[in-house]
C-alpha cells in the first residue's frame, strides 16, 4: 500500500486482514470500529459520549476548546466514502457508546445491521424516535450463533458485562482470526445472563488467534472486579440501615443493577420507583426480553410523594451530575414527584467517568446542603459499585488462555492502553501495538501499523 493511495483508494486485498478504529481508541466512549478484508469492510459498533469537544484531547493536549456537544459521535466520512465496500454493522452489546450513534448515522451507510434480541429491542426503539422504523435491516442473531457477512465468519460469543446479552467476537476470514473482545469482564455470579465460561475461551487457545482486541478501562486497576452479586449484598447491606428515603443513582442500562435494588425493595418493605426517560426505557427493554422478573414491582412515580420516606426506595438517573438528569432535578428541588429531606440518603451506585468530577461534585455539594446523607461508592465501607470491565488480572487470564499472536488494545485512554499492552507482553505476547483512532493496524500478512492512515474526527449529532 504505497503512500500516494487517497482515502477512497484504502481497500484491503485478499490476502490483507486490517483494522482500523474510528472512535474509541484512545478515549473511553463513542466507539466505532472496522476491519477491512478482501476488498470490503466491517463496522463493529457505533457509539457516541457526551458532554464533549470536537478536539480529541489525545490528538493535542493543549487545546482550550471549551466549546461542548450534547452528543458527539466519530466522523464516519471514511467509510462513508465507501459504503458500497461495507458489509455490515454489528452490535457488541446495548450500551450507548456502542449502539447511540447508530440511528443518526445509518442513512449515511446503508448497511444491514446484526444485534442479539435485547440490543435489537433497544436498537428500534431508537430508529423509531429517529422515523427509520422498517427501513433499517437488522438481523437478529442469537447469542452462540455463526453468520457469515460479506468476506468475514463472525461467531457471537457470550461472555459477561453490565447489560443482558453482551457479546464477543470471533472474526474469521482467510486472512486469519481475531478476537473482538468488546466489553468484558469475569463475572461467576451475574445477577442476569449465565456465569463467565473459562472454557469457551480456552478453546480460542487452539485456533491460532491472529489478534486479540480488547478492552482496555480497567487496565491501570489491579486484581479483579467484583461480582455484581457482590455489590447487590453492599447495597443490600447500606439501605437496610437508612432511615429515611433512598435514593441509588447508577447507570441506568444496568439492568442487573435494577433487579437487585427491586428485589432489595421487596426484602426491605420498599416501594421501589424510577426516575428518569432512560430507566423507564431500559425496564421496557428488559421487560419485552424476558431479563425482568414477573414477581419485581415498579409503582408509579407519581405515588412516591405520598409514601412514608422510609417506604421509599428510588433509582434516579444523574449519577455523573448531568444537569439535566432526575437526581440534579431532586438536588435543587425541581423533581414535580417528591422533595428530598434532612435524614434521607443517596448513594451513588457508580463511578466518576474521567471529566465528570466537577459536576457530581457540585452535585454532591447541593445535597449536602439539604442535609441529605451522601454515600459515594469510593467512600463506602461495602461494595456498592462493580465495574463492567476487566482488570489486571482479569487480562492476564484472558491472554493466557487465548494465546493470540497480538495484542490490541482498544476502549481506553492512553494511559489505560499502554497498561493493557504492558499486561499483554508480561503473558508473552510479543507483538502488541499502542494506538489511536485513524491508525491503521495490519494484521495480516505482515504485523504492523500506519499512524494516522485516516482522518478520524468527531461530529456533534446533537448540540446543547
């Protein structure tokens, strides 16, 4: 591939297996991502952050653009350019960084989608709020499944996260295998979907993977994360000791957190309700998919005001101090449903994303005020928050039973990915390459990469 090439001309031969990261790597969010093989491309996911700058902060540290965008996603034009080239995008899972950008740039490529039940269920209920209802084909793939799209043999891979039906990878084409690892982590209890399986994965051991690419967030964290069991029995714990009424902010895809904080209602005599579109809009999901419990209650929202406050237990949205959100709404007395009171308290069920900390803190300041006690989860005695994504020790058994040929890490800032690669190579991994959205990583037939082969921007779907 001769410098000279223009963007248009960037097609992979039959002998090329590349991937080329659009949004993702090198940040925490908006992911988009493409493998390129015999003349056509793969688009996995298609996300969006929020609360953002056009400026990648990786690309130039000094920039003081303080201009931000409701909703930002990766510039997609490369692929755009191209579509006739493009295969097909497929859904790892329904988390917003993966699948939020996906109605607003579809009619920009035109291509089928594939996504499990539960991703698929969130994915129409966005293309209907975007009028794109019957003009987008999306394939329903379950979960074990093998479909093979353009030149590429994808397998679906069960493995755990934060959200029902969360998938890997498995690419194959006659280049070669990768392993797309998307969100992961090793839960052996999760409150939904089945425990981790080491075995699936051991299995990988003996296929001669070309590449792992994999997640990077919690590479910096030592050890492992904790069960989503676990934190239910934190929780647990905390609201039985609460006076007043409770108020658990967490995110709020997080079903498994919703079903643990309904079942802990039920076992504390509490009315459970939910504040906030997003919340309202995940227990549909889940409801619809089988994920909800028929025995779990959820009242009205309207009700909670006439509750006893030591009957009542509520998951507001707002954990990162969103102005906008239902728990800012409480915080200054703006929630149309009830007022919080000096002996209520609030526990953030969450952590603070990277570039939040000013806004949950001056949330945490305006509840304080009110007297509201304030249980944060890095101040908590019990585990109140588990993580969706895998630490040091979490990669280290992930590379050592897979044994690929490379390493590739995706999904984090730089400092997160430069520990992953770090982990790779102390399992023996020999080749790991460090990079940013617009590299082009070749996988095969030889090992290597070209920075910045690509323009790789950011477009503002939505400004405040």
């Amino acid at each position: 591939m001769s410098k000279e090439n223009t963007i248009s001309a960037l097609v992979p031969g039959d002998a090329d297996f590349w991937f080329l990261p659009l949004g993702g790597t090198g940040e925490i969010g908006m992911n988009l991502n493409l493998y390129g093989h015999a003349g056509q491309w793969l688009m996995v996911d298609c996300g969006v952050t929020f609360d953002e700058s056009l400026q990648a902060p990786y690309l130039d540290n000094t920039a003081t653009t303080t201009d931000k965008h409701s909703i930002v996603a990766p510039d997609p034009a490369f692929i755009v350019e191209q579509r006739e080239r493009l295969a097909g995008l497929v859904l790892t899972h329904g988390h917003e960084d993966h699948i939020g950008a996906v109605a607003a740039l579809w009619p920009r490529l035109r291509c089928p989608v594939y996504a499990t039940p539960f991703t698929a269920e969130i994915l129409y209920r966005k293309l209907g709020q975007a009028g794109l209802v019957g003009k987008v084909p999306v394939q329903v793939v379950n979960p074990d499944d093998n479909v093979k799209v353009g030149p590429f043999v994808l397998s679906w891979l069960d493995i755990t996260h934060s959200i029902p039906e969360p998938q890997a990878l498995l690419i194959a084409t006659d280049a070669g295998t990768v392993l797309h690892t998307a969100d992961w982590k090793i839960d052996a209890q999760p409150i939904t979907g089945k425990p981790f399986d080491a075995a699936l994965y051991r299995e990988l051991g003996q296929q001669n993977l070309l590449a792992l690419v994999g997640d990077s967030t919690n590479a910096l964290k030592p050890g492992f994360s904790i069960s989503e069991r676990i934190c239910a029995e934190g929780l647990s714990t905390l609201i039985r000791q609460c006076p007043g009424r409770v108020v658990v902010s967490c995110f709020g895809s997080n079903v498994a957190r919703l079903i643990s904080i309904a079942r802990i209602a039920q076992k504390t005599g509490r009315y459970l309700g939910l504040l906030g579109r997003s919340l309202e809009n995940m227990l549909g999901v889940a409801r619809k998919t089988g994920y909800w419990p028929e025995d779990l209650e959820i009242i009205d929202r309207q009700h909670l005001g006439y509750l006893p406050p030591n009957e009542v237990l509520v998951v507001a949205t707002g954990s990162q101090g969103e102005s906008r959100a239902a728990l800012n709404r409480l915080a200054i007395d703006g929630s149309p449903y009830f007022e919080l009171a000096e002996g209520d308290t609030v526990i953030f069920s969450s952590i603070v994303i990277p570039g939040n900390e000013t806004a949950v803190e001056r949330l945490t300041e305006k509840l304080k005020k009110k007297k509201i006690n304030v249980i944060q989860s890095e101040h908590s005695e019990v585990p109140i928050h588990a993580s969706g994504h895998p630490c040091a020790e979490e990669l280290k058994l992930m590379y050592q039973w897979t044994k690929p040929g490379m390493a590739i890490p995706v999904h984090g800032e730089p400092e997160h990915l430069q520990a992953h690669a770090d982990i790779a190579r102390s399992m023996g991994i020999r080749r790991t390459y460090v990079g940013r959205n617009g590299d082009l990583y070749l996988l095969a037939p030889q090992p290597g990469i070209r920075r910045q082969r690509v323009p790789a921007g950011r477009i503002a779907l939505t400004q405040r």
